[in-house]
C-alpha cells in the first residue's frame, strides 16, 4: 500500500521529471524535501504540494539549514543566494516556495 507520503513522493517527482528543483541546479532528485521543516517525529501538515520538492542530496541538506560535508561554507551562501537570503530561515523556506510555485509545472507531464 502506497502512503499518503509516497503519494506526494510520486506526483511531485512526475512533476519535476525526477530532477531537483532547486534553483539552478542541474541534478537528478533522490529525495522528497521540505521547504518548511517537517520538524523532529514529523509533521504531516507539512507534506503538502506548495511545501515539498524533489531535491538532490546536497539541497535536501540544505532546506534542513545543513552544509553539505563536499559542498563548504562558500557553496551554501552561493545557494542561499539564489534565493536572496543569507540564512536558512523562514524567509528562505519562503522564497523557496515561490520559486517552485513559479516554476513547477501545474500538472504531471503525460
């Protein structure tokens, strides 16, 4: 039987194509990411479609306010550019959505 989870896993990875979509990043997705943590036990009102993107490893470290080990200081401001912050924070969790929001696809590709 398929989660509620795995459901919102399948529809947002058909909509990215399986690629991340974080801005600028050109890598395959590997996992399900939450712009607004899901916090610790988890919090399923947070698995919803304007919240979650299919994020490779290093940005799904990333949204968890994390430095990739390979990546360093510098590679996590560069990123957190791109959004205009400089902290991962609500504001960044925010941006970020408005960049999915913008630029997901509204329905999965047939």
């Amino acid at each position: 039987m398929v989660t509620a989870r795995g459901r919102l896993r399948l529809q947002v990875f058909d909509m990215s194509g399986g690629w991340c979509e974080y801005p600028q990043c050109e890598e395959r997705a590997s996992s399900l990411a939450h712009a607004h943590s899901i916090g610790m036990g988890g919090r399923k009102s947070a698995d919803t479609l304007d919240n979650v993107l299919a994020a490779c490893p290093s940005h799904s470290l990333l949204t968890d306010g994390a430095i990739p080990g390979d990546r360093g200081r510098d590679w996590y401001l560069q990123q957190l550019g791109l959004l205009g912050v400089d902290v991962w924070d609500w504001n960044a969790a925010e941006a970020l959505k408005a960049h999915i929001a913008r630029n997901r696809p509204k329905t999965v590709p047939s």
